[in-house]
C-alpha cells in the first residue's frame, strides 16, 4: 500500500505539472488569438511528438518530456532581409533563427504577425503564460486554507492537566506538592467546547490563549458548551513560564532558533487540533508570501546551485529550502502521499507542493532573460522605448526590434539552464532532500 500511495502521490504531481503547464500555454494562446495572431502549435513538453491534432490552423498535441510547453507564434521576429551565406558561429546561429522565424509567417497571413502587435498587446500575450500560473497558485492556496482549513488548535478541550509543573519538565506524573492546574480547579472537562473567555467569543483555541496568556492571577468567565447546554465556569490563571507557540500549535523561535519562554497566565488545557477554514483573502496571503520567498530564492540562485554542487560532491546535506528539479518536486509528492497523516493532511501537502510550483513557474518565467517570458517583455518593452522616444523628439518611428541578435545569449542562457536542471536532477536523484524528517 506504501508503494501504490508513493506512486499515487507521483502521479498527482505529474498531472499538476502537465495542468500548470498546459494553462500556462492557454495564458499565452487565448490573447494571441484574440489579438489576430496566427498560432503553428500548441504542444506540452518537448522531444519527439506522441500525439497530435490539427483544429483550424493550429496542431494541438503532446511531446514526450513533461518538462515545460509552448505555442509556436507566426513572425515572432521582423522577416529577414538577408540572404546568402552566414560567417562564424554567431552569425549561423542568428541567420538559422530567422529562417526558422521566416517559415512561421504563412502565405497571405503576413499581417498575422506577433511583431505587429502593439507593444501592449505584446506584453499582455507574454504576460498571459506567467500570471496563468499565479491565478492557479492562488486558487490552490484558497482551496487548502478555506476549503480544507489550517490545522492548529479548535474549541474543543482534548486534555486538562492535573497540575502546574515546570516549563521544559520531563515530570510526567504529579507530586504531593504540585499545585492543581486553575482548569482542574475550574472543573474543565475534555470534550467541553469553548464558547467565551471574559466576555470575548473566541472561535479558535489560539484566541483563547492569547486572552489567558494576558491575564495571569485575574478570574475570568468561561462559557463551555458541555452536552449541547452552556455553561459558566470562572477561572484563575496562575503565573508561569511557558513556549509560546503559534495557531498550529508549534513553539515559536527567536532569531537563534531557541523556544520562546515567556511568563504568561497559565491554566493546563489542551485543544484538539482540526482544520479551520481560513478567511478568503488567506490564499492571497499566503501567494504572496510565497512569491517572496520564491523570488529570494531566484535572486541567490547562484549561490544556491553551488551549495547543491558542493553538497552532491562531498555528501552533505542539502539546504530544505534549496531549488528542486522535477524529480525532487515528484520524489517529495511520493513521500507526502506515502506518509502515515491523515488523509486530509496529506492533500493539504500535496496541493502545497503544487502551489508553490506554479509560484516558481511564474517568478522564474519572469525573468528578464530570453527565452523565457521575461526576455520576450523586456523586447517589446525596449521597442516601446524607442517608438516614444522617437514620438517624443519628432523622428520617424524606428524599425521593429530583430531579437534575433540576441540569439547567441539566448543559447548561452538556454545552455546554463538545461545544465541547472541536470545539476538538480542529479541531486535529487543522489542527494535528496528530507523536509520530512
């Protein structure tokens, strides 16, 4: 059952992938049509073609590797002026893409073209693939934090201490001298459903520990809900040192990553732990933080890549918050499916994972480099510069940006990235990472 829940957990992810990739192309797609441009293909992955099919002028299909997609746009460049033979290896590379450029444009479409297009219209049909997998990530987080609920503390009482021991105690029995916890005083029962502390609903238990946690030696109304009736019971925190945590119930760290002790009002009762749905906007949040977090991580790339060469070579271990190939993304959804957690926590982890993989689609795709999106914006951007400089100073408008020069560093830059996803590969082939312990 282990190894069918692993190759399960694979297979969520494989098919995540291949959804985030084939919307990420839609985002691209739908606008070029709309915007009159002629689209060749629609194809996920790349390699050889394992099926395919013709739908008025454009060939929808699959290729072998899912590792990315694309659609195939006519006259991505201006047509080339120039014939003849090349010179150099710079100048082959830039006359084959503007052959292969050329061959895109068909017969009485010339007008269809993307380097027509308005630079806005160009920049929106870019744009599309990137903000597609943002969408997506924000619909995940949604589902996970107000469909299934953020696991922390609920209402309902799962334990009541017998007595106060110390913070960090290994005592687990109570002595003749312990003092009784004010909950056992109070008369708080598992299964009691918190209702009111003070005067205040509180509707999780981390609500109703911040107000206990604030009122040390103060006697406070507590309403519970025992047997479906209400009750009234009064309660006196006493003083005590204790980690603080947070709404999951995990202690919060301080800047060395030590337990945070503080003296706070104390009762001794525990909270079933459950998923809480969290309010709409939550998904939003949480895309946004992992945005940032996504985008720190491409900033020190670099770095990152080193310590993954460094830690491959000499077998250390890698850092849990390092960059993942495919592979250490499916090898992950295996072993989040594969664990003993309830089932619900294991979707919440999986969909986590999916989340974050549409992030990294769409911060890495905006990267200002061709041939990812970025670069392709940066052109049309650049192009919009000229044109309103020209407007600006009275000059004629300028010619058509030919990106085709820039092909010699789109190959350097395609080069370093199929050698950063084989560096991945390989690490997370031979040194994995193990976020869960």
């Amino acid at each position: 059952m282990e190894i069918l829940l692993y190759v399960g957990g694979i297979l969520f992810m494989l098919i995540g992938l291949g959804l985030s990739i084939g919307l990420h192309e839609v985002g691209h797609l739908v606008p070029a049509k709309l915007f009159g441009v002629r689209v060749g293909q629609y194809m996920i992955g790349f390699g050889p073609r394992l099926w395919s099919k013709r739908i008025g002028e454009t060939e929808y299909g699959f290729k072998m590797l899912p590792v990315g997609g694309f659609i195939s746009m006519s006259g991505m460049y201006p047509a080339s002026r120039t014939t003849g033979p090349a010179k150099g290896v710079f100048r082959a590379l830039i006359q084959d893409a503007r052959s292969a450029n050329d061959e895109t444009i068909a017969e009485g479409a010339e007008d269809r073209v993307f380097y027509r297009l308005p630079v806005w219209k160009r920049v929106v049909v870019m744009l599309g693939g990137p903000l597609m997998n943002l969408i997506l990530a924000v619909v995940i987080f949604t589902v996970m934090l107000s469909g299934i609920g953020l696991q922390q503390g609920t209402t309902t009482i799962a334990s009541v201490s017998e007595c106060v021991v110390p913070s960090g105690s290994t005592q687990t029995e109570c002595g003749a001298d312990d003092p009784a916890t004010p909950a056992a005083q109070a008369g708080i029962m598992p299964g009691d459903v918190l209702v009111s502390i003070d005067g205040t609903p509180v509707s999780t238990f981390a609500e109703a520990t911040a107000i206990v946690q604030a009122a040390p030696g103060k006697t406070l109304d507590l309403v519970v809900e025992r047997d479906g009736a209400p009750q009234t019971l009064s309660i006196t925190p006493v003083v005590a040192e204790r980690t603080l945590t947070d709404a999951s119930g995990q202690p919060l760290l301080d800047e060395q990553g030590q337990p945070v002790v503080k003296e706070v009002g104390y009762v001794g009762m525990a909270a079933q732990m459950g998923f809480v749905p969290q309010p709409l906007t939550a998904g939003v949040e949480m895309t946004g933080d992992t945005v940032a977090r996504v985008g720190s991580l491409i900033v020190t790339l670099p770095v990152r890549l080193w310590d993954v060469g460094v830690a491959l070579v000499t077998g250390g271990e890698r850092d849990p918050n390092g960059p993942l190939s495919v592979v250490g993304v499916g090898r992950l959804a295996g072993e989040v499916a594969a664990t003993e957690a309830p089932v619900l926590n294991r979707l919440f982890g999986l969909l986590g994972l999916l989340g974050s993989l549409n992030i990294a689609l769409f911060v890495f795709n905006l990267i200002p480099l061709l041939p990812l999106d970025g670069g392709h914006i940066v052109v049309a951007l650049w192009e919009g510069i000229k044109r309103a400089w020209a407007t600006l100073f009275r000059r004629p408008p300028p010619a058509p940006v030919d990106a085709t020069r820039l092909v010699p560093l789109t190959v350097i830059v395609a080069t370093l990235l199929i050698a950063m996803g084989a560096l991945l590969i390989i690490a997370d082939l031979l040194r994995p990472i193990d976020i869960l312990g």
